[in-house]
C-alpha cells in the first residue's frame, strides 16, 4: 500500500535487544545499548503505512486488524509494533 495512514511528530524511544550495533539513517538511530529513536521531529515526521498486508474499499481497510484501540496509549494495539518494524523495513521503489 502507497498511502501513509500514521505520522508522528515527535521521536519515540524504544529499547530494544539489538546491543552491540549502531546505525543511523535520516528516520531512525540505533544506539549501541539497544535503544531505538525514531525521528518524529524533521520537517515531516516518521509516517508509515501500519500493518500490512491490506487494502482499501471505499472506506473500508482489508487485511491485518489494526483498528482495535488500546486505551493505556490511546492509539491501535498494533501502532507501535508496525511503527518499529516498518522503520527496519528497506525502502522499495
């Protein structure tokens, strides 16, 4: 799917277990002690396209649930978990 259907505007932490490796790239920096930043605060702002495999009828997504809220952090249960996994994800043209 080719929309963008989440944006954040602000970077979002996440320790991971990946140790030992750094990286970084215009959307994201991995830290040597696992922590991942993604970058939320450039002029646009991480956007992805949640989970995936799915598609749109009218206004209808089909595919992977990703609509069921969790109500600690007011967003879909699966909004972070497609976040960290689409921002590892290599780019395709």
């Amino acid at each position: 799917m080719s929309v963008y259907i989440y944006c954040i505007r602000e970077n979002y932490r996440y320790p991971s277990s990946i140790t030992g490796r750094e990286f970084e790239n215009e959307w994201f920096r991995l830290a040597s002690d696992g922590l991942i930043i993604i970058k939320g605060t450039n002029y646009q702002g991480y956007a992805w396209d949640g989970c995936s495999p799915k598609f749109k009828i009218k206004d209808i997504y089909i595919g992977v649930p990703e609509a069921v809220l969790n109500f600690g952090t007011g967003q879909s249960k699966t909004y972070y978990a497609s976040l960290i996994h689409d921002v590892f994800y290599p780019q395709r043209s």
